[in-house]
C-alpha cells in the first residue's frame, strides 16, 4: 500500500516504507482477523443467528436482490408442513445461517428441495467476520506506521 501511494502522489518509492508498511500490515491485520474470529464463534447461538441474518441482508443487497422487511411468517411448503424463512423478496426465500456447524432444519431443507432456485440460502463463518475486520486493520496499520515519514525529508 505504501508503495501504491507513493506512486500515485508522485514521490520515489520507498522500499523500507512500503517494507515496514507491509510487516505491520500483516501483523496488525492478522491479530485483528483472529480476534474477530474468536468473538465471532464465542457468540450465543441467538446472537450468531442475528448476525447470520444480517448478514445475509448485506450479502442480498450487494447481490441486487431486494428483501422486503416484514415479521417472520410461516411459509407452507406443503398442507401441515411450514418454515419460517428469514426474510422474503417476491418469490424468492432467503435462510442465513451463521457458524461452523450451523445446519438446516428438516423444514428447512424440504424448503430448499422444493423451492429450488427459488429460495437463496448465505451460509457465514467466523472466518468471514475475521476477514471483514482484518482489512480496514491492515490498511490503518500500514499507513500509520508510514503516514508522517513519506513527508520528511529525504
């Protein structure tokens, strides 16, 4: 990233900058990466499921597909059987899970066998949470260590 920035607000590149940048980078992003993921996984149960859903409500958005907000409601798939899916888009379903095991109910699965393509299932991991905090860790650390010594002189 230094590097980057030096190229681009035409300064020479420093090698021991983007170096030093690239090493706290590292460091401060993967120590930031496996605490979001421990925190993540220590979660309760119901807590994992709010995060699972909305991050499921990111992941439809970023995807075009437009969720409706509206309580939980049951969802027949047949006669007497029904599900609760986690949100709706016209015709389309949607169940987040969130966690290593995280599994589908048999509902759920019947759910998904019958709607097909018609229902979009997001399946997250801590490993995901690590991955979303450890970037902007990365990025930060790599320009702190480097943000007032590309200004002195040379």
């Amino acid at each position: 990233m230094s590097a980057a920035q030096d190229a681009f607000n035409g300064r020479p590149i420093s090698l021991d900058h983007a170096g030093e940048g690239a090493l706290a980078g590292n460091l401060f992003g993967g120590l930031a990466g496996r605490i979001g993921t421990g925190t993540a996984n220590d979660l309760s149960s119901s807590a994992k499921g709010r995060l699972g859903e909305a991050m499921g409500d990111v992941r439809s958005t970023i995807n075009g597909q437009r969720r409706v907000w509206a309580p939980k409601s049951r969802d027949y798939i047949a006669e007497d059987d029904y599900w609760y899916p986690d949100a709706r888009g016209g015709s389309t379903r949607f169940e987040d899970k969130f966690g290593y095991g995280a599994e589908l109910s048999p509902n759920q699965a019947r759910a998904q066998v019958v709607l097909g393509p018609g229902l979009k299932l997001y399946h997250f991991t801590p490993d995901d949470i690590g991955g979303l905090v450890s970037v902007p860790a990365t990025a930060a650390s790599s320009q702190a260590v480097n943000g007032n010594a590309r200004d002195l002189p040379r």
